[in-house]
C-alpha cells in the first residue's frame, strides 16, 4: 500500500506543528530504524554523522536540512569524535489531522504497520518538490524563524501556537524562495567572520563599535549590514549566541548553573535566569530537568 498524495496550493497550508525539540547524539549513536506518522523536518546544529532515508545513505554536517515524509524508514548514526545535535520539527501540512506530540509520532524497529496510519503526503502545485536534503544556512531569516520556533515550543498559550505557525510559514517560505534560485546568495564576509566569532566564542566582550572599526565601517552602516544579514541587531544575535550555548551546556554537561552563566559572560546568576525564562518560557534548572527526560527512554521500544 502506497502513502496517500494530496495536491494543495502553497499559501492553502495551514500548519499543525506536534513536536519540535534538540536531541543530543552521544559517540557512536546509532537510532533506528525508524519511522514517523508525520512529516518531519530535521536540522543538524552541529556535529557530523550519517542518515539513511529510505535506502539512500546522506552523509550530514552541520546546516544540513532533512526533508522526511510520513512513513519513510530512516536511521541515524552519529560521528564518534563529533556527535551530531539535531533539532526537529514533526507537522503535518493542514490542520485537518488531530494527534499528540508524544512518542506515538514514531515507531521503531522492524515492525510493520499500516500506512493507513500515516499523514497524507502533499504535492504542491505551484512551487518545486521539497528537497530530501538541503543546505540551510542558520544566519538566514528562514532558519532564524525555524530555530525559534524549536525555542517557543514549551510555550502553551493559544499566542504561542499561533507564533509558531506564523515562524513555520516564514521558514518554509523562506526555504522555497531559497531552492528556487540557481545558487546562494552572495554573504559578507565581514559579517560572517564577526557571525562565527560570536557563535563559537560567546562571552566575547566586544562592542558593537569595536566591530565596526575592525572593518573601517561607521556603527550605523554596520548594524545595517549586520541586521541584512542575520535578521537580527547585533547585540540580540549575541545574546541569543550566548543562551543557545547555555541550552547545550544544559543539555549535556553537569556544570553547575553558577559556572554557566560566568563562563558565557552574564553579569549575575539572576540574570541570566531571569533572561533564560524570558526567551524559553522556563528557568534554566527547569529546562535541563526536562532535556534529560523522556526521549530516550522510548528509543528501544
């Protein structure tokens, strides 16, 4: 039995996001296989590794973009020396489907089962095929928005439902816009070189008019450059830079949160957490309760 298609317009979606969440690989990992009811959009952040789709074997790298339909059998195996994080979104493309987005999304093994049971797959009329794999550049507006809204899901509130739809329009959108041209477009390498500082050395004390002089610009010229560039005001971006690697020390370290905030340059533990809740919706001890809970429980199952 074939998955079921549907043909639907572009602007006729009506996104219904289930789940969507980082998952940490250890060395070695390997999952699968697996498979998923729904459609799934999977993100490397970072690390490298391999994953099967069906019986074509990608290797992945960091800003690698996974497109998975419903049904599809798929494993993943992560880099001994460099473990692979992904950040997922499980959908479905319309409201018209009602599920939880809980372990039930998935089914693992070899087990078989009914593609009855799966979301329909969709066609679209008036834009490409949804590239398997696709080059996703995280300073992109598009990818922001995707990032984001893995950032949001904890949130409840019927607001929060409706910001992630509208953040999973402007991803896919963005996406599209992005596949239909023939190459990338051109980056500053100015901005990208200040882009990577800040990512990999977070708690980097530099001022906005320290950046601008590296590189012979006025500050107003380059906050403009930098916000074409990333979406984003540099000090925001750098804020962001520096929560997100408190999410991953979270995650995967036992450093106390004392250490964290001093180590990514916070100015007290109260405002660090203060900021922490702000973005996430939880306070950082909340939020690694819940990062080592539940998931991998049900690996095996």
């Amino acid at each position: 039995m074939e998955l079921k298609e549907r043909w639907i317009r572009l602007s006729d979606i009506f996104p219904q996001i289930y789940r969507a969440d980082p998952y940490p690989f250890r060395p070695n990992e390997r999952i699968g296989p697996r498979k998923t009811l729904v459609h799934t959009f999977l993100y490397i952040f970072e690390g490298s590794g391999t994953l099967i789709i069906g019986n074509t074997s990608y290797p992945c790298i960091r800003d690698d973009l996974f497109y998975i339909k419903p049904g599809t059998v798929h494993y993943f195996q992560s880099d001994a020396i460099h473990p692979v994080v992904h950040a997922s979104i499980y959908f479905d493309w319309t409201g018209e489907e009602t599920r939880t987005g809980d372990m039930s999304l998935f089914r693992y093994g070899d087990t078989g089962y009914a593609l009855s049971g799966c979301s329909p797959n969709f066609l679209f009329i008036d834009c490409p095929p949804i590239p398997v794999k696709t080059h996703a550049p995280r300073n992109s507006k598009w990818m922001s928005a995707y990032l984001e809204l893995i950032d949001d899901m904890e949130k409840t509130r019927e607001e929060a439902v409706l910001l992630r739809r509208s953040l999973f329009e402007q991803f896919f959108a963005g996406m599209i816009a992005y596949c239909r041209k023939p190459t990338a477009p051109a980056r500053d390498p100015r901005i990208q070189a200040i882009v990577n500082e800040m990512q990999s050395l977070p708690k980097h004390p530099v001022t906005v008019e320290q950046w601008a002089s590296r590189y012979g610009l006025s500050t107003s010229y380059f906050h403009r450059l930098f916000m074409e560039e990333t979406g984003m005001s540099p000090n925001a971006y750098g804020t962001r830079c520096k929560l997100r690697n408190a999410k991953k020390l979270l995650r995967e370290t036992n450093q106390p949160i004392s250490a964290i905030y001093q180590e990514l340059g916070f100015s007290s533990v109260h405002y660090f957490s203060r900021l922490f809740s702000k973005h996430f919706g939880e306070s950082p001890s909340a939020y690694r309760r819940k990062s080592r809970e539940g998931y991998s429980d049900n690996l095996n199952e």
